[in-house]
C-alpha cells in the first residue's frame, strides 16, 4: 500500500478542480449543475448542485476505481488499519451484505448474535447462509441486549463445527463491547472469518481511550458507518478487510452486484474529507466528546428517577469494554417508557435523541457536539424528571430479547408461499416477513422464526407507543404475512 498524507484528500481535491472549470455538462445527471431544478438549487445552493456529477475519466469510477478513488480508499484503508477499503454509497447495508456474501455460500453456517440489524437478516437472504444465532447476554436491569460471551460462542462452534463466519457488533447500538480480540483468536482455531457490524464504531480507531476497533484487533472484515460517528454524509460508509481468508477480488464482485454504479460524488468526497479529519484532528475532537460524554452522565445520574449508564458495566455479562459516546439513560423509574421521554423532548425541547425502547433512551454524541448541546439535555430531562413523572410502575420484561425458534432458513422463507393474517391472530405460525422498530432496526420477529404469543403482545405494545415499525407490507401492522397457501 501507498504510504500517503493523510491529510491529502485526492478524491474531495479532484472534485474541486473539476468545480473550478465550469465544464459545460452534456452528460447526466439531468439537473445540469441545478439550472434544471431552481427551486431546490436556490434552497441548497449553487455549489452542491455543481459538484452533484457523474462518474468520469478525471473522477474516476467506484465500480473499478483506478484514480482519485482508488487513492482515497487506499489513504482510508491507512487511517483505519486496514489492508483495503471500499467506499459505499448505499450505506453500511451493503457492506454487511457484501461481507456475509463474500464468506458464505448458500448453505453455509453464520454464527451471530440475534439482535443484529435488518441489514445482517438481508444479507443472509441474498448470500443463502443459514443463521446460526447466539444468545446475546441480557442486562436486566435496564431490559437491553449486550454483547455475547467467549464461553457461549465456544459452545456454538461445538455444535456447529461447519459454520464459516462468526459475526459481532462491535459496539452494539447502546454502547456495549464483546471481547473482540478472544473471539477473532477464537475463530482462527476454528477457521471462521470474523465479519463485524461496526456501524456505530467508525470513531473508535482515533482515540485511545476508546475500545478496539475490528481492524486493530484483526478481524478480517468490518463495515463502518463513516456518516454515523465519523462526520460524513448521510448513506456514506467504508467497507474495511485485512487480507487473508478472504481475497479482495471476492469482496470486489460481491459489492458491484448490489452498489449502484451512479455513485454520488457528494457523498463520497465527504467520505474523503471526514477521513482526512479523523486521522488528523480525531484524537483531539474525541478527546473533548469523552469529557463532554462523562459530564453529561455526571448531571443526568444527579437527577431523581433517571440512570445514564457507562463503563461502571464493563464486566457485567456481555460486557468487555463500553462505547462512552454512547449515552444511554435509563428512565423507566419516573413511571415514563423510553418512548414517552423521546416524544416530550422532540416536541416539548426541540431536541431529537437517536432512539427509544420501552425502557431508556439513547443520545449519540459525535464530533460535532457542544457544552450548550449537552446543557439543553440535561435541562430538558431535569424538567421532564419533575414535571412530567408519573406514579406508575413499569416492569422490567425481556422475555422478547431471548432467541426465537427458527423453522425455515431466511432466505427459504422469503422466497416461501404466504398468506396473511390479523396479528393477533398470528401466533404459532411462521413468519413471512420481517417487524422491526426503526431505530434500532433490529427485528422483533424475522423471516422464518415461530411468531409467538409473547412477540405479538411486545408488537401491540409498541404500536400502543407510537414506536416506528417496518417491515411488513401493511404499514400499519395490523396485518402480518405468514407461510402458507392462500385460500382460495
């Protein structure tokens, strides 16, 4: 690999000097630099539309790159620690799917956590693997899923000897680490590929006083959502790999099957740039983020009836390092569910957090946060905490966050005959699609899994609380595809 300045930005750069020539566009796309859409170019601005272009010679192409994009993965794959790196523009989705693709073939084991994202669940769909799901460990206290254990992946791998890839997040949404480093030595013993969902872990290399990320502590392949906690764009991400198992060409026709081949510059060139500003001023910014995230905790655990949790659970089940930056609030003790707090500090103070459960709610703090972001938080939760508390008493249920009963492969499922029937009506039978709350994404019931009584109440719950669900094709969720022959 070139060994480049990382604070060059050859692919941003390129794109620069192609602005400051004011070529006259006979190619797509059809704007033509937004004197063919005014009103949104008056809105956004002159620039953005200008350097909204397609692929070309001097900028060259993200199906084979051999230019300014092949530089800017290769300084990219020098910032994370990778051997290589692949921009995406369809988002983290379809690094997940290129991995699982380019480790497994159809037929073939994954082992993996339950709670993963709809992206894991679709990629397994595409690649044929059959999931072999491991049961994440459970903190009942604050009714979330954490991380799994060395010794419950150990057991995993005994039984199911054959299976070709292990697959962890690394963090989970809520902040939690496994022990990356044991499962990846793990592995090799058994010759799995480790393949990590490191959607929410693209700021962890540039600090040190945060956990491992996947390429530091050798895993073959990691997808990381540059534009979560790095400072990209929107559906901007980098699929990472270390040589090894599995060989670039693979990953390389993986990806070209499912990733446009109109890739926006815009998102791309901000990969660049928030690469460059990791690797250069990254330890710097995240150094004040961790400051701001402690004292955060600090005023938010003074307030009667709430508890943000951090590293005070490394250690407990599931737990090996946590994700500070991740601030999650516990706040089910003010008799309030996690979605009521989130609802009252949109519309009440004008303050959107990333996500809700039933139980907490969970803020992410990036390079762009502030002491004044930070205050109005904490002002806001003190307000709610002695205004809006009610004299209620809200159960801690995880019964829902424990393995379901797989009874058709996923990809089998998807391609299976169904019917439809009511929800309530629906327990017992076998799922033909996918429910999920988004955020977080990660499905209440998949393709393929036994829908059961238990599941369907915790989906009625949700719905009572206005949770955001997908997934099904009625939009309401009042209907659910089952296997089955339609009655005619």
């Amino acid at each position: 690999m070139v060994n480049f300045n990382q604070n060059q930005t050859p692919l941003f750069t390129g794109l620069r000097d192609y602005h400051r020539r004011n070529v006259i566009p006979f190619d797509v796309p059809g704007h033509k630099h937004g004197k063919g859409l005014k009103e949104f170019t008056e809105y956004v601005g002159n620039t953005i539309m200008e350097i909204d272009v397609n692929s070309m010679k001097c900028l060259d192409n993200i199906c084979n790159p051999i230019g300014v994009i092949k530089q800017a993965e290769e300084l990219a794959a020098e910032a994370f620690r990778a051997d290589h790196a692949f921009f995406l523009v369809n988002g983290t989705t379809s690094g997940i799917q290129t991995m699982i693709m380019s480790a497994c073939r159809p037929g073939e084991k994954i082992i993996l956590p339950r709670n993963a994202h709809k992206s894991v669940l679709s990629g397994i769909i595409l690649s044929g693997a059959i999931p072999i799901y491991i049961q994440p460990q459970v903190n009942e206290r604050l009714g979330i899923a954490m991380g799994v254990t060395i010794g419950d992946l150990e057991k995993t791998i005994a039984r199911h000897p054959d299976a070709k890839a292990v697959m962890v997040m690394n963090p989970n949404y809520y902040g939690a680490i496994s022990n990356l480093k044991e499962i990846i030595r793990l592995a090799r013993q058994h010759g799995l590929a480790v393949l990590v969902d490191e959607a929410h872990g693209a700021h962890l290399r540039f600090h040190e006083d945060l956990p491992l990320s996947a390429m530091e502590a050798g895993a073959d392949m990691s997808a990381v959502s540059t534009h979560k906690t790095g400072g990209s764009l929107t559906q901007s991400s980098l699929l990472l790999m270390k040589e090894g198992i599995i060989r670039p060409c693979v990953v390389k026709k993986n990806l070209n099957l499912t990733q446009t081949t109109s890739a926006s510059y815009l998102l791309m060139a901000s990969i660049d740039v928030a690469r460059k500003q990791l690797a250069v001023q990254g330890e710097e910014m995240l150094e004040n983020i961790l400051i701001l995230a402690k004292e955060a905790r600090g005023k938010i655990n003074e307030i009667e009836g709430l508890y943000a949790f951090g590293d005070e659970l490394i250690g407990t089940p599931g737990v090996y390092d946590f994700d500070e930056t991740k601030l999650g609030i516990f706040v089910a003790d003010l008799g309030l569910t996690g979605f009521e707090v989130y609802d009252l500090l949109r519309d009440q103070y004008n303050i959107q957090v990333e996500l809700a459960d039933y139980y907490n709610i969970l803020a992410i703090l990036s390079l762009g946060d502030s002491t004044s972001q930070i205050d109005a938080l904490v002002a806001a939760l003190k307000d709610i905490a002695e205004n809006y508390r009610k004299d209620k008493v809200i159960k801690i249920k995880t019964n829902v966050l424990r393995n379901p009963e797989i009874i058709v492969s996923p990809r089998d499922a998807y391609y299976s005959n169904t019917k439809i029937v009511r929800l309530e009506e629906a327990a017992g039978e076998i799922s033909g699609e996918s429910i999920m709350a988004y955020p977080p994404g990660i499905p209440i019931i998949a393709l393929g899994e036994r829908i059961t009584e238990e599941l369907i109440e915790y989906v009625f719950m949700l719905k009572k609380e206005g949770s955001l669900l997908q997934g099904t094709d009625d939009p309401y969720v009042n209907f659910v595809k089952v296997l089955g022959e339609r009655k005619i």
